[in-house]
C-alpha cells in the first residue's frame, strides 16, 4: 500500500498531498443529504477501479439497494468489480445483538465481523456507514467513546485505510454524539448551507494528520458524474 490513498474525487486529493494516509481512520461528517455516502463511494470506487485496491462498504443504516441507485446514477460501474472480488458491498443493517427487543449492533460485534473478513478479502479501503446507527447500541456517551477508542486502535491494526461516516444533525456541533472528531486522524467536514434560498454545499478538511493539508471552506458541487470539489475557490 502506498503512503496516500487518492479519492479519486477532482479537486480533493489537492487539498490533502495527495490522498489520506495509509492504514489512518478517518471521519467524513455532514449533515444528511451533504453528499458523505456518495464521497465514501468514490473513495472505494477508485480504490478498486484504478489502483487494485479491495474495498469494502459496510451498510449499517442505509438500506444497500439504495447505495446500489447512488452507483448507478453517478456511473459508478462496481458489477465486473464485485465479481472480482475488488469491491464488497455488505448490508448488516439487519443484524442486531441478543435481546428481546433486539438493538442496533455496536462496535465489539461488527469488529468481529470485520477481524475474519477483511483478511479474507485482502480488504484495504474500508467505509463504515454510519457510527450514528451505532451510537444507537450504548447508553452514555462515555461508553460509546470508549468503545470508539477501542474499535479506531482495531483498524489502524489491520492494515485498512478507513471512513467513518457521521451525520451531524445539529448545525452548531460537527457530529452527533461530539467525541468522533477527537479520536479519528482526519475529519472532513462536508457542509450545507442555505444562501439567498439556495443550498450551497462546501467541503472543509478540518483536520488530517501526517498531512499539510489546506484548512479553507471550498464550493463543492455534485455532477452527473459525482462530486467535484473547487480546489482553488474558498467561501467567505
């Protein structure tokens, strides 16, 4: 695995040397409807396509027909892909731990899901969509920090470039339950904003480390072929 891991998303890879950094985990926040899932799909659909890369989208909220209609619509061909083995698209939104009423599943049981199947499938970019269906799993927010710290230490082992998707429902605050930011190597902020009636998307790298990375908000647009960020544009 190289050093930097591209997108493959125009304009973004300038902003960060490049890519994200090898085996690091990332955070890519927004509100719902800002574009994360379509980001994080770039991201596997490059890996695969152009660099060889297995990539894995594991569907924990998100129904996977409803992934499979996103690829589609931005020409994001992942048949010949899947049939290789260079892109696995898993749905455990339907999984849930013992229980009579049954909850959503929590970190300790999709790490070992993922500590057999990563191997098995040389997986080497991984999304995770989304931790707010598993912040669901715990009762504190000391607890699902906790186990956050624990899962993000799990993947920076496993020899896997990762995003984490988090929605971010309050306007004020980067994510929802507040701690995914400080445990995660690289947060992308992808943002929605209403000017003049109009929604305006942009995209921040907040942080990334191991990385001069630019810190300006950018204009980010969704085209027919995905998205596309303007690199050299900042909104004020």
């Amino acid at each position: 695995m190289s050093d930097r891991l591209p997108t493959g998303i125009e304009g973004f890879d300038l902003l960060v040397q490049g890519g994200f950094p090898a085996r690091s985990v990332s955070l890519v926040a927004g509100p719902a409807g800002g574009g994360k899932s379509l980001f994080a799909l770039h991201f596997c659909h490059a890996g695969a396509r152009r660099y060889n890369e297995p990539s894995m989208y594991v569907v924990l909220e998100e129904a996977k027909e409803s992934l499979q209609r996103v690829m589609q619509m931005f020409g994001m061909d992942f048949g010949d892909l899947e049939k290789a083995d260079r892109f696995l698209l898993i749905d455990l939104g339907e999984l849930r731990v013992s229980g009579s009423q049954g909850s959503p599943i929590g970190f300790r049981e999709l790490q070992d899901f993922l500590a057999s199947s990563l191997k098995t499938a040389h997986v080497r970019r991984l999304v995770i969509d989304s931790l707010s269906a598993i912040g669901l799993h715990y009762g504190s927010a000391a607890e699902y920090r906790e186990r956050l710290f624990a899962f993000c230490r799990f993947l920076r082992g496993m020899d896997v470039t990762t995003l984490l998707i988090a929605e971010s429902p309050d306007p004020h605050a980067l994510t929802q339950f507040g701690v995914e930011q400080f445990l995660a190597d690289s947060v992308v902020h992808l943002g929605l904003e209403e000017v003049k009636g109009e929604l305006r998307r942009t995209l921040t790298v907040r942080k990334m480390r191991f990385t001069k990375h630019d810190t300006g908000k950018h204009p980010m647009h969704i085209t027919s072929v995905g998205i596309e960020v303007a690199a050299d544009e900042k909104v004020v």
